[in-house]
C-alpha cells in the first residue's frame, strides 16, 4: 500500500517481538477469526504485519468495538452564520448576576465509529487520518483521548508483535482470511432495571472475548476468572458480585474495579439500538450465553449520507442531505443519549424519526425515538439531544449552501432508510 506523505517527522519507538513460550501457543490457539478486527500494520521503518488486531493489548478486539477520537476542527462551521456560534453568558460574582458576556459556542466534537466502518488509519506526526469505507476522511488529534495512544498488538504466523502507537505508519483493514478460527466473543444478556439487552458484550468496557479474565478479591484471596468459566455475574452491592461459575460453584468478588463501584459500565451490542452502555447505577445482571461469532468486516457496509426531512416548530418541512448538530452526517454516525443510567449508541441507520425535546429542556425533557424496527424509544434531554445541540444544516436539493435551523426551531427529523443497515451483531 502506497502511503501518502505530509512532510511529518515519524516518531520512533520500541517493538516487543514473542515468538516462543507460552505466547508462542496463544497465538497458534487464537487465530484470526472473520469476526475479530484484521489488518495489515505498515510501522516507520517500513516493516509490515499482518493478522488479528487488538487495540491496548487487550481492549477491542472486535469489528463491532468503537473507535474514539478528539476531532481536529468542525469543517460545517463555515456554513452557519456567525451570530448563530455565540452565545451569552451570565457574568455571576458572589451568587449576583452583574451581566453577561460574548462567546464562542462549543464546536469541539468527538470522534467515534465501530472499526467495522474503517477503511484505514495513518498516521502524520501528531494527526492521525481515518478514511472510512465511505470515503470520507477525519483527522484526528493523535494527542487526544483515543484508541491508537495504548497501541496495537498483531498476530501473526508464529509470532505476537505488540507496536507502540508512535511506530504505526498506518493500519489497513481487511476481511480476516475464511481459513481463520472464530474468536470466541462475549455473549450474553444483561438485565437492567430499564429491561434487558441482548447481544455481544464488553465487560467494564473492555473484556469482550472469552479467554479475558475477570479479577478480584474472594474469601480466599486474589483470584483471576476466565470469562469461559463464568455462567452469570450478578451485582449484591455497590462493592461486590456474586459470580456463577460453569461448574456449579458461586463466588463473591470485590476488591478490583470490575467488581464494584468504579466497574466503568458494560457495554452491549445489541441489534436492536446499536450499542448500550449499561452504567454500574443500573446494572443487575448478567447471563453468559454460548461464545459466538459476530460480525466480519464485510457484514458492516460503507455509511452513506444522511437524508430526510426536519420540520420545525412553526410547521414548516425541509427535506434534503441532512447534517446533525453540526457533526453527524452519515448513517454510520450515531445518536448518543442516556434514559436512566443506560447511555443508547443508536447508528443514524436504525432511526425512522426523531421527536425532540422542547426548547426549554429540563430534567424533566424527553426525546422520543422511532426506530425502522418499530420500536420507540424515550430518551433523556442529553448528550445529543438536549440544549447544547449545535442545530441542523439540510442541503436542498442539489444546493452548496444549506439552510442552517437552530435546535430552538427544530421539532422533528424523519430520516430516510438506508438501502443497507446495521450488520446482524452477535448472530
């Protein structure tokens, strides 16, 4: 592959090269499966790696795991009028309110995709540029919080190579060879007291394989569990779990993060909504099904752009290319919003209509969801959907220049189903 470049100087750093021992046997037991993130690693010195890619040793492992990112800048800015990017603020001194002052709104925006949706990652000094399958290309501040600062591990025939973010050149995607094992992913359901989700999961947001381990502190002492040997895992207090092993014993845990209070959520890949991330606040229970595969590269097709129709709050109806608070655009984006300590990842390609919050917000304010399934959603005045959105741009037609609608004039958004939608996670 031909690798572009910027005039950057490439930093350089260590490689950590295990061919034999016992990670020599973990690399011939795992083998690439179609479900596990693939590619091929070009480093600074030009060497290539090639197999199963996992991110910070042993984060995301799978297509369906998110990529995140800080954004450089916000190219839709450009089509808003300038008075719509302020807003004033209270000037408070000891609880009195003495006036307000002029700023800038907040255009800072993050970046997040599953790695199913990428096409490739390069890397030039402190920017780092995502091209996804549509063709669409992001760049990134490599110095923000991503999944490229803990670096990557490859394996490949007869060897495990763990690469420091600073030596990646770039990284190629590619469907994993047919010939390649399955992964053995997490599946499970996790019972809320919302209800419950359905799919692959993430345990404290980053065990998502079988062969992870869940630790912590028993009557007996630090122990170490592979998640294979789990049947369920159930929450007794903010500071302990009872764990449900295969063979029929039951232990309490605590002591470590993943077994109480400071336990960062667990994801769920369920087909339904995308992704949820049940918080710890929220969370029951969870029952481990039989290990299965997920989706493969191919099973994720390329976004296309957002279309529909908003109509605002005096009735009026535009249709067009849609561009959400002034940073969702295609059906790969998402819209994140929280209900009850459950935060909902849902792609734009999954969403039929969007009802949203009154002007005002409050605690008190909902955003109702319909999804092309048929199922509807009540979500909190948050994340996307509350106050702060940045508003609405829709191209008309073939027009350059959108119509910008401030989120104080916006009601509604139906959106136009895309011909291909979300790959059958955890089929």
């Amino acid at each position: 592959m031909k690798i572009a470049s910027r005039g950057h100087a490439v930093l350089a750093v260590t490689i950590g090269i295990v061919t034999s021992g016992a990670a020599g046997q973990a690399s011939a037991q795992v083998s690439s499966g179609r479900d596990a993130i693939y590619g091929r690693v070009i480093t600074d010195d030009g060497a290539v790696h090639e197999g199963r890619l996992r991110f910070g040793g042993d984060e995301e492992a799978l297509w369906s795991n998110y990529f995140n990112g800080a954004k450089n800048d916000n190219p839709w800015a450009s089509f808003v009028p300038r008075a719509n990017l302020q807003e004033r603020v209270p000037l408070e001194v000891f609880a009195l309110t003495l006036g307000s002052w002029e700023r800038e709104i907040d255009l800072a925006r993050p970046f997040m995709t599953r790695f199913g949706d990428i096409a490739r990652i390069e890397a030039f000094g402190r920017d780092l540029t995502v091209t996804l399958k549509s063709g669409s290309i992001v760049d990134l501040d490599r110095y923000g919080a991503d999944d490229f600062a803990d670096g990557v591990r490859v394996w490949e025939a007869g060897s495990i190579v763990d690469l420091d973010e600073r030596r990646v050149r770039s990284i190629e995607f590619l469907p994993a060879p047919e010939s390649g094992r399955a992964v053995e992913a997490l599946r499970g359901t996790v019972r809320t007291r919302n209800g419950d989700y359905s799919g692959l999961v993430q345990w404290d947001r980053e065990q998502c394989l079988q062969d992870d381990v869940l630790e912590g502190i028993s009557a007996d002492g630090a122990i170490s569990l592979p998640f294979r040997t789990i049947r369920a895992i159930e929450r007794r207090s903010g500071e302990s779990i009872l764990v449900s092993l295969e063979d029929g014993r039951a232990i309490e845990l605590s002591g470590s993060s993943e077994a109480r209070t400071g336990n960062r959520g667990i994801y769920v890949d369920d087909p339904r909504y995308g992704r949820v991330l049940v918080r710890w606040e929220a969370f029951e229970r969870v029952d481990f099904g039989s290990g299965g595969a997920g989706a493969a590269y191919d099973d994720f097709p390329a976004g296309s752009p957002l279309t529909g129709t908003v109509t605002t709050r005096s009735g009026m109806r535009i249709d067009g290319r849609l561009v959400y608070d002034l940073d969702e655009s295609e059906t790969t984006d998402t819209l994140d919003a929280p209900w009850r300590d459950v935060d909902y990842t849902i792609p734009f390609s999954l969403i039929a209509s969007v009802d949203f919050p009154g002007p005002d917000g409050g605690s008190a304010a909902i955003g109702r969801i319909r999804l092309h399934g048929g199922e509807a959603l009540e979500l909190e005045a948050a994340g996307d959907l509350d106050r702060n959105n940045a508003g609405i741009l829709v191209f008309v037609g073939g027009d350059a220049e959108p119509q910008f609608l401030p989120w104080s004039d916006v009601a509604r958004m139906e959106l136009e189903r895309p011909a291909e939608s979300f790959p059958p996670i955890g089929r």
